[in-house]
C-alpha cells in the first residue's frame, strides 16, 4: 500500500477525550474513527489488524475442533423469555418493537441463538461433544463506554460454545479450551496475560476464569499471589485470613453520643478499626428484601460476594426509612434487639471468629463493647460467610504469601455453563438408551476491538503503538526520502516492488515529506520494521533498517535488504509461535 493512497489522516493534536494510551493512538493514528459515543468505524489500518487478529482466533478454535457458523446480531425476545434472561438484564440490553409489533432485541451475547441451533442440529450423543463459534458484532448500550475499543457499545466479539454428554466430558474440553487461549494471547503479543478465577456474573455456571491483560489502565482489579501461587478477580478472591480468638468479655453497653462511622467509634472508644463491627445495608433491587451485612471494621463488604449469596440480581444501599422500617437505627446498627425475620442477615466470618467487638447498640448515640457472634447472635436465620473483599498485602490461601492488587483488561472468558441454558431451553440428546438429557454447556469469549487495544495498552511508547509482527497492519514501512534526488525514487519503487514479491506486507511512503514528518507518521503508525531509502545512504549502497521502539539503526546493502528482512521478519514471526 502506499502512504499517498492510504485512507485515514494521522492526527497531529492528542484527542481531548482520549484518557488512554490506546484510544489516543487508534484516533491519531488513522485507525478508528468516533462515530456515536461508543461506536466507531474501522479505518483501514485497524481493518487489517482486527482481521488478522480474527485469523489467529480462527486458527486456534479450529485446532480444537470447533466449527464456524454466524448468528443474527438481531434476536426475538422471546428466546430470552426462555431463558429467563430477559427480565434479569438491565438496560444494557437493547429492546425494541419490530414494525409488526414484535418485540426484538440485539444481541450482547448469544448463548440463546446458539441453544436454537443446537436443538434443532444436534439431537444424539453420537454428535457430541462439539464446538460451534462465530465472530459477530455485539450491542451492549453501556452506561459509561470508556477508553475507546476498551469498553464501547458496539463490538466484534469471538463467542464459542460446547455441547457434552456430561459435566465431566465438558471439564476436559474446558482444559482444551483454557490451552488455545493461552496460545491466541501469545500469539496476538500481549507479552503479560494472567487467568484467573473469576465470577459467573449473568452468564450463570459455577466454573469460570478471565483472562486479563494487565494495565495501569484497566477497570479490571485482579489479585495475584507475590509467588504466583493464587490470582483471581477481585469479585471472587479471598485469604487466607486469621482471626484470633480471645476469652469472652461482658456485653456493656457504653455512650457514644453523634459517633456513627467506624473511625468516629473507634477514635471515642480508644480502640482500633479491626475491634469493631461494621453494619451496611442493602437492599435487593428485584424484590425489595433487605440484607443487613455485618463485617470487621478494618474489612470492606465485597458486594459482588454478597449479591452471590443472597442470589440477588442486582443490591442498592438502603436508605434509613428502610432501615428503621426493619427495626434498625442507621448508624448504630447490629444484630442486636433486632428480628431477624424482617431483615436478611449476612454475617462475614471476620465477626463470627472474632472476639469483643465493638457494634451499635439499635438505639441512637450507644453501642455495645464485647459483642461474640456466638453468644450474642447466633440466630438460626442468619448466614455466615465470606463477604470481605480482599486488601493488599493479605496472605495468599495457597501458600499465605502476600498478595497483591493490579489492573488489568479483561480480553478474554470462559465458563462452564452446565445445563443452565440448556435446561430452561428444551436443548436436549438422546442418549445410547434413548433416554433424553439436558446437553452440559461451555462458553468461551473474546474481544477481537478490546484484543486490540490492549496489545497497544502493552506495546507503546510516547510516540505510538509498537506492533507485533503477528498482528501489524504492514510488516515493513518503507521511506523515500527526498525522491527527488538519484537513484531514491526508483530503488525505492524496484524494493517495494521486490517485497510485494517476496510475500512481504508493506507500507510504501511515497509521499515526498520532509524527513520528520515521514518518521512521525512512521511512529505514530507503529510498524515493527522501517526500512529508509535516502540519498547519502545510497551513495554507498546502504539503506537503513531501524526497529519500531528503537534507538539505534544499521545500514544494510541495498541489493541484499530484501532478502536480510524476509529472514528478520520470519525470525520476528517464530517469537511469537507456541
């Protein structure tokens, strides 16, 4: 391709918007354009990445036996009526009216559409197991869409999904599975991915893992153990947390006039954060319940654990007429003179295996000191469990080394979905004795936009994107400097030409710019190898071949450049190769 033909305009200013490395550089780069918060265009430069991000994708989900197919980005709503989905979803889910009054909607996930296909293409055990994937556009109509391809509302996304006999059939494919995307994020250049155990969330299961690019950038916060030994998502991560326990005191209660927070307790009383319990409330936005959680002051409520346990959709904080409707004073709450009919009570194991503790007293401006669950408490409607959320420097649960918290994209999941879908869908196979069951289901994701800028979000420097070869729009971008001079115009035109023939992919600036500006563009475009034709360099038979991030570069020979790079770019290609 050359320069002077190239569609889409480097752009010198960085955009005001852009608050990340990747949506500054995708912009000023040529390769995506803003057309609705959200929604962009892809010009041709990120046209040629993402495609060939979607072979490398293609290559690995065939490697392990799956079979390509495309569902309709526009669904019925009545197949997530089967599902029970469609009232569960919030209004990240796209609904509208066809012309003929039927309710539609686009899809942000298409586990529905590929149960229709299964039931009415797979019927027999002696079809499975089998994969079925596609690379289809996605709508998700986001609140908050953020940092360019990292989070928008439409989306090209690589959705995968198998079909067993067993649970225990699905576990081996899941292993498989778990490999090729081990080897997609390889190959792709993301040089620092991490799996890790994360939550189910909508798309139900018991089993899932993310993987996750890591990235000061990323909105994702993942836990990883110091040696490796644990990491998952901050939603589902828990330690290896002691709680000493020591001889029972009497319950006293003692005057705490205007002191609610935890720090205003703990100042008034003279004791520290971890000696006191923490009351917060919620409320289950579906059904109204109440949730009172109770955790170590020195703790923070996980919410996604609770909502998990309590089996709530979505929580909201309540508000103090809620609370008071419950029996219980905002700011001097605990399990104490409270029913716990009237409030569902979620008691964290810092509070159960703790001592003496500090709570309200459910009357203004008392608490009590020396409150044991135990003792206390212990009613039987209450549940005890893990809501904490876990703090930097806690002890691993594998080994007790100190974990610690980082940001990461997430850019690729997978679940093991059971009979969630399957079930509620009618999918199901006869077996060998003609009995029939519900097919067992993986689901297996990624984002091919989201891929993108992540790899950039790991390959950049103040100047631009550096690209792995794998996944460069062009392999080699070649400069003319200063055409008018001899001999630059034609041996740079006979070295394109030669390339194209060797099978090299290459971005030809023939635009005739000042030297500055051709390497800027260069830069900005972030090719992982230049090649320069100038004058002074030819006058000794040299051209000059410099890699993307850089310093320094070598003159090679002019007669011998095509065949030296179609070996680099061969050696540069074998990097990445797992």
């Amino acid at each position: 391709m050359r320069m002077s033909k190239l569609v889409g305009r480097r752009l010198k200013e960085e955009p005001r918007d852009a608050k990340t490395a990747s949506h500054k550089f995708l912009l000023r780069g040529g390769y995506i354009r803003m057309v609705s918060t959200g929604i962009y265009s892809l010009l041709p430069l990120g046209q040629r990445i993402t495609a060939k991000i979607e072979q490398i994708i293609r290559e690995e989900m065939d490697a392990i036996d799956g079979q390509e197919v495309l569902m309709p980005v526009v669904l019925p709503a009545e197949l997530w009526h089967e599902s029970g989905r469609y009232d569960t979803v919030g209004p990240e889910l796209l609904r509208f009216v066809d012309r003929n009054e039927k309710p539609m909607m686009l899809g942000m996930t298409h586990e529905e559409a590929v149960v229709h296909m299964a039931r009415t293409e797979l019927t027999s055990y002696k079809q499975l197991p089998v994969m079925i994937y596609q690379i289809q556009t996605k709508y998700r109509d986001e609140a908050r869409a953020r940092g360019g391809l990292i989070r928008c509302r439409e989306f090209t996304m690589k959705d995968a999904y198998s079909f067993h006999v067993s649970q225990e059939d699905l576990e081996k494919y899941y292993e498989r599975a778990y490999r090729a995307y081990e080897k997609i994020f390889t190959r792709l250049g993301m040089n620092n991915v991490v799996s890790i155990e994360a939550n189910s969330g909508m798309m139900g299961g018991k089993v899932s893992h993310e993987f996750i690019a890591v990235a000061d950038c990323g909105e994702d916060t993942i836990i990883l153990a110091e040696d490796g030994s644990y990491r998952a998502n901050r939603e589902v991560a828990t330690a290896a947390w002691k709680f000493e326990k020591s001889p029972e005191l009497p319950l006293e209660k003692v005057l705490t006039p205007g002191q609610k927070t935890i720090d205003e307790v703990a100042g008034f009383l003279g004791v520290n954060p971890e000696n006191t319990g923490k009351a917060v409330f919620y409320q289950n936005v579906q059904t109204g319940q109440l949730i009172f959680a109770l955790i170590r002051g020195d703790f923070e409520v996980n919410e996604v654990k609770l909502q998990n346990i309590v089996k709530a959709v979505e929580l909201k904080f309540a508000d103090d007429e809620a609370i008071r409707a419950a029996g219980c004073e905002p700011g001097y709450a605990s399990p104490l003179k409270i029913d716990p009919r009237k409030v569902l009570m979620v008691i964290d194991r810092s509070v159960v295996e703790s001592s003496n503790l500090v709570v309200g007293a459910n009357e203004p401006d008392y608490h009590y000191r020396n409150f044991n669950f135990k003792r206390d408490a212990a009613y039987d409607e209450i549940i005890e469990a893990d809501i904490a959320t876990v703090r930097d420097g806690d002890p691993a649960p594998s080994t007790g080394s100190p974990l610690r918290i980082s940001r990461g994209i997430e850019v690729g999941n997978i679940f093991q979905l059971g009979t969630r879908y399957s079930a509620a869908m009618n999918c199901n196979y006869l077996d060998q004795n003609g009995k029939s069951s519900s097919m067992v289901m993986g689901c297996y994701g990624i984002g091919v936009g989201r891929a993108m800028a992540s790899v950039i979000e790991q390959n950049y420097d103040d100047y631009g994107p550096i690209w792995p070869i794998t996944i460069a729009p062009y392999q080699i971008h070649l400069c003319a400097l200063d055409l008018k001079k001899e001999g630059v115009a034609n041996v740079s035109e006979q070295l394109y030409q030669d390339f194209l023939s060797a099978g090299i992919e290459v971005l030809f600036d023939d635009r005739g710019e000042k030297a500055g500006f051709m390497f800027s563009d260069a830069d900005l475009i972030g090719i992982p190898l230049r090649v320069t034709v100038g004058a002074r360099s030819l006058a000794e038979g040299k051209v000059e071949l410099k890699r993307r991030g850089e310093k320094d570069s070598q003159l090679i020979d002019v007669n011998d450049a095509v065949n030296q790079i179609t070996k680099l770019v061969s050696a540069e290609f074998a990097k990445y190769q797992v």
